[in-house]
C-alpha cells in the first residue's frame, strides 16, 4: 500500500517538474522577443513575402548591383546617396543576406555631406515617401523628381503592394515629433499658398524646384491628400522669404513691406513694378488702393 502511495506521489512530482519547466520555457521564449515589437515583425515579414519579389520584378534592374560593385560603391561617399542594393548574378534578391540589405536600404534615411536619401518618410501618410514617389509617373507624383516611369498610376497593384509595406514600416516607427505651427507660417499656408496656386506661381517653367531662376517653391504631389506636407509648407515659405537665395529684399522685412521682391516683380512696371519673365500683371496696386481708400 505504502508503496502505491510512494509511485504515485513521485509521478505527481514528476508532472509537477515537467509543467514547471515547461512554463520557464515558454516564459524564456516570449520574454527573448520583445526586442522586436509585433509591428516591425510584420513590416519585415511582408518585406521577405512580397517586397523582395516586388523590388526584383520592378526595381533591382536599375537599382541592383553586383555585391563586388555594391562593396565598391559603400566606400565612395559619392555614391552612398545611392539608392543601391546587392543581387545575385540572376539579377534578384535571392538570400537572406542580400534580403537583409535591400530592407535596411529601402527603409532607412543616410545622411551624407549635409545631403539626404529619405526612402521612407515616417511622419507621413506613404503616399509622401520617395521610395513610392520616385517610380511613379509625373501625373500623380508631381514634378519634384525626375525618374524613370515605372508605375504609370496608383492603380498599379504592385503600387498598391509597395504602398501597404511603406505604411506597415510607417506605423512600426515612432511618429517622429513635429514642431508646432507657428502663426506666420499658418497664414502662410492659409492665405498664402491658395494666391501661389491659383497664379499658377508653381508650373515647371516658372517656380517648380528644377528652374534656373531665385524662387524655387515644391510643387507638391497631386496624389497625396492635401497636395502638400507640412515640410514641403514650411520649405517653401522659406523659399518665398528668400532663404537660400542669393537675392535680398525678397520679402523686405527690415523696411518699407511694399518695396519686396515679392509683390514689385508681379505689379505692372507703370505702378513701380521690376521686370518679370512671368509677367507683371498679376496684381494690380490701383485697383488694391482704390479699394483699401474707398470700399467703406
Ligand atoms: C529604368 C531604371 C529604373 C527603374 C526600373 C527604377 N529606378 Fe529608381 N532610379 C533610377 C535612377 C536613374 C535614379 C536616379 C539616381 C540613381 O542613379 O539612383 C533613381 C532613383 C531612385 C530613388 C531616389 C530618388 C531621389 O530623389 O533621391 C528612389 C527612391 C527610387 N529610384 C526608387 C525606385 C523604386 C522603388 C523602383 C521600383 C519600383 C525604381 N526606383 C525603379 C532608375 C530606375
């Protein structure tokens, strides 16, 4: 009898032990995982699943590069503003290493010499990031970069698949702090930009950021809601104070406000206007007197 007793609370003992270890086990695992929060698994998982494809399908012909050549390009500073990333001899993305390298390239902003590449722009909606702008064709992109088409619209599927796997590494990064919007600079945007755009102050002959004159403004992208960032605002409000320029009095901050650039370049000559190549009757200082002296 004693016996009986003696098996059966050494099996109970011994469950007891395997239950234990099991759970010191299983605490072990989950707590060795938390230094990959569940979002940047998934961010990487869809990279591995459907991104390196994708990127081989549509970028790695122009953008991939031996991984000798690769080498050589990460020692020239020239050229780590590259958008560059290893291939095997097929031309693809095929193992885990070169897996490894195409998503730090495609995910992480380098700095070089005061110069950026920013693939992935985390304080925006996707449709912001160059990584998804670059390819995409002018008509939606806007003209702020000059790249070969490779999506000829949004409606792309492989667009679309680029887009899901942007916003996933968005959502997985900390939203990056924004500084706070000053008054100037919402007035700026307010009351501003809507007399830029509706004076077509933008075109790609006039102001566009490839032009070869003193005043060059972002067109904004016309597939991203709202047109514009808040970078893309302040950038160009800088741009129109005449920050980087090598014109002064562009807005005449120190003096007499009417003496600026700004507004003598778009007034016609007889009021005391300066010749535009634009035109100078965009505004017109009698009819903008008369009615400051007499609307009532
Ligand atoms: C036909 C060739 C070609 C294809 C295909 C191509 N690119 Fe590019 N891409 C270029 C060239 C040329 C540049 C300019 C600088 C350089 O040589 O990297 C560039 C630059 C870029 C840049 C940097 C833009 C900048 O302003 O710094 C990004 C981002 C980019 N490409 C993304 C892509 C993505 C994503 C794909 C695939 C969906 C793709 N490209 C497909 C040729 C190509």
């Amino acid at each position: 009898m004693n016996g009986i007793v003696a098996k059966r609370a050494i099996k109970i003992l011994l469950t007891l032990c395997i239950v234990f270890a099991l759970l010191i086990s299983w605490q072990w695992q989950t707590g060795s995982q938390t230094t990959v929060t569940p979002e940047d698994g998934v961010s990487r998982q869809l990279f591995d699943t459907e991104i390196v494809a994708l990127l081989d399908r549509r970028c790695s012909n122009c953008h991939g590069v031996s991984v000798a050549e690769y080498a050589r390009l990460e020692t020239d500073p020239d050229s780590k503003l590259l958008l560059r990333w290893p291939v095997d001899a097929s031309g693809r993305i095929s193992s885990p290493d070169l897996r490894e390298v195409a998503y730090e390239r495609a995910r992480t902003t380098r700095t070089e010499g005061g110069n950026k590449l920013v693939p992935i722009d985390a304080g925006n909606p996707a449709l912001a990031s160059k990584l998804l702008l670059a390819p995409l064709s002018e008509t939606y992109a806007g003209m702020s970069m000059v790249h070969p088409v490779t999506f000829t619209s949004p409606t792309d599927s492989d667009f679309i698949l680029l887009q899901r796997w942007i916003q996933t590494e968005i959502d997985s990064q900390p939203a990056p702090v924004k500084a706070p919007v000053t008054p100037a600079e919402r007035f700026f945007v307010d009351q501003v930009m809507p007399i830029l755009e509706r004076k077509g102050c933008f075109g790609s002959n006039c102001h566009g950021l490839g032009v070869f004159n003193d005043l060059k403004l972002h067109p904004g992208v016309p597939v991203l809601e709202g047109r514009f960032t808040a970078a893309m605002h302040h950038q160009n409000r800088l741009s129109m104070l005449g920050h980087n320029s090598a014109q002064i009095n562009m807005v005449h901050l120190s003096g007499d406000i009417e003496q600026s650039r700004q507004l003598l370049k778009n007034i016609p000559i007889s009021q005391g206007g300066i010749l535009h190549k634009g035109g100078n009757n965009f505004f017109n200082m009698v009819t903008r007197i008369t009615r400051y002296c007499c609307s009532g």
